[in-house]
C-alpha cells in the first residue's frame, strides 16, 4: 500500500515539540514524514536532549517535482537563527513559522498529501489576535468559510462552537446557522473517516439551559435549530445542561457533544481524557490535526514532557 505522506510544520522552535517528536518518531508509522523546520535547531535539541535522529534532506522543489523518493523522515530546512538552543517565547520566531505554514500550504496545494500535523504555537505571539487560533489562521490561509475544531478521542470527541473567543462575545456568535454548519460538516466527516452517521448531543448555553432573561438562547436557537437537523435525519438532540451532560451515563450516548464555547467542552475532555486527545480542523482542503497542548515553555529542555497526543495524531493520519 502507498501511504500518502504526512506533513508536519514543527512549530514554535521554544517548545516541547522535538522532545515529543524524538520519543515517537521510533514508533511504527508507515507514512513517510516531511518534517518542515530548521535543520540547525533540531540538531541543537538533539543533542542537549541526548537523542539521536536520522533524517533526509531534500528540498521543496524536488518533492513538487517527485525528483527524490522520500524516506521515513525528510526534512525542509527553513532556515531559523537564535543564540540559546531554548529560550523565551517571542515574535522573533513569527517570520519562521510563517514560512513554515507556506511551504506546507504549498505542498498541500499541490497534492503531495491531504494529511497536516502543526506542532504547539503560542497563539498570542505568531497570532497576535488576529485571529482566535491555528483553526482561523489555515481557514482564512486556504479561503475556507466553514470549517469546525474537534477534540477527538475514539470513545467520545467535542466541538465548540465558538472556539479562542472571550466569554463576552460568545453570545453574538451562537446562531442557527453556525450550528447547522457545524453538524453537516461533522455529519460528513464521520461517514467518510469512520464510515458511520455520527450521534451528536448538544449543550445548552445557560446554566440548566435556564435564563433570568426575557431572550433564552437554548430556547429561541438552539433547540429550534436541533428540531430543524431531526426533521433532516441528522442524529443529534439537545440542548443539554453543561454540567451533567459529562456524566458516564450520559456521554455514552453520543460519539460527540458540540458546546456553545471553548472551555464549557474542553475542561471536561481533558479531564476525562488528559493526552489522550487530539485537535482535528474539518473542512480544509486537507486534515489538520494538531497534539492537543501548547508549548509548554515551562518544561523545554527537561525532557519530562508527554508524547503521547502526538503519537495519537500521526497514528491517525497514518493511511
């Protein structure tokens, strides 16, 4: 069988992402890897991390042209220059990252491969609220209009509806069409990838899916909305009352629960699943998935830090 490639943008260069990719890239992949980063940082993180990795050199135009056969790991060098093998967290390393996405953009475009993996970038410093995450930034990269944020796990996965956004601006985000979008494109990712209709419960915005005022969203919008996909045979009821929808009974139900915002989904998965998750972006012209964790600046150098969601995301985009 040939496996298509997996293309992977490393990232923030201040991060944990070397140190996890060493520990799994021993780990039986079939894909080949086109790793995009600077060759210099990864030999200097190697070495202070007392690793050893073999990788092929080969350039952007040659892979376009099919000039080489790629090898377990090839990487494009992009050139990145910074004292200190690890240091602070700056826009010093935008310029890199940026050039990072390009390439990978270009070689997605060109079909190389469907298959994307962005190691943690901190969304403060490369973003710098421009847009509300990595999800936006390859949205508006590739001019895709909808697109939905899942956090997968084989027992239970979450979307939020609204994703990076403050608690303030979450309400003038939540409409019926944004949820019908959602569902349909989640709908149809899950025939394709899993070959199954999903079953989708759905949160409710209020506390109890109540509100003291005259306008209740869960009433108004969401349960209306909900009504509408039934009647179209989409499988999904709510609304649901955030804190007990979690509840083992409950969750068992659905293969995934869509939240009104970020942490009203997210804080139950990690607790429930830690590293055991992946962030997945649907509606690209290719899949993106990401390791669920930032860069966790704090443990750079250690090498203490947990492989385990990037050995997740390469197992499932290894096809």
């Amino acid at each position: 069988m040939n496996y298509k490639p997996i293309i992977i943008v490393a990232g923030e260069p201040n991060s944990v992402f070397f140190e996890l990719f060493f520990k799994v890239i021993k780990k039986k992949i079939r894909s080949p890897i086109i790793l995009i980063a600077s060759k210099k940082l990864i030999v200097n993180q190697a070495k202070v991390l007392k690793k050893k990795i073999d990788f092929n050199i080969i350039s952007e135009s040659k892979i376009l042209k099919k000039e080489n056969k790629l090898k377990k790991i090839n990487l494009i060098d992009i050139d990145f220059e910074q004292k200190k093998t690890f240091s602070k967290i700056t826009s010093k390393s935008n310029h890199y990252i940026s050039n990072c996405f390009n390439v990978a953009i270009k070689l997605l475009k060109n079909n190389v491969s469907k298959k994307l993996i962005n190691g943690p970038i901190s969304k403060k410093t490369f973003l710098k609220n421009k847009y509300n995450g990595i999800t936006e930034y390859l949205a508006d990269k590739t001019n895709t209009k909808k697109f939905a944020m899942i956090i997968y796990n084989k027992n239970l996965s979450v979307c939020p509806l609204t994703t990076h956004l403050p608690i303030k601006y979450v309400t003038k985000r939540i409409n019926k069409l944004e949820i019908i979008n959602k569902i349909k494109l989640i709908d149809k990712f899950w025939k394709q990838k899993f070959n199954k209709q999903v079953t989708i419960g759905v949160t409710g915005l209020n506390p109890h899916c109540e509100s003291i005022d005259n306008f209740n969203e869960d009433k108004k919008i969401i349960l209306p909305t909900i009504k509408k996909l039934q009647k179209l045979k989409y499988s999904v009821e709510g609304p649901f009352a955030a804190d007990t929808i979690f509840l083992k009974k409950n969750r068992k139900k659905y293969d995934l629960i869509i939240g009104m915002y970020h942490d009203q989904v997210l804080s139950p998965m990690k607790t429930l699943f830690e590293y055991d998750a992946i962030n997945i972006t649907i509606g690209l012209p290719f899949i993106r998935v990401s390791p669920d964790h930032g860069p966790n600046e704090s443990m750079m150098g250690k090498n203490i830090s947990n492989p385990k969601s990037l050995l997740k995301s390469l197992e499932f985009l290894d096809y």
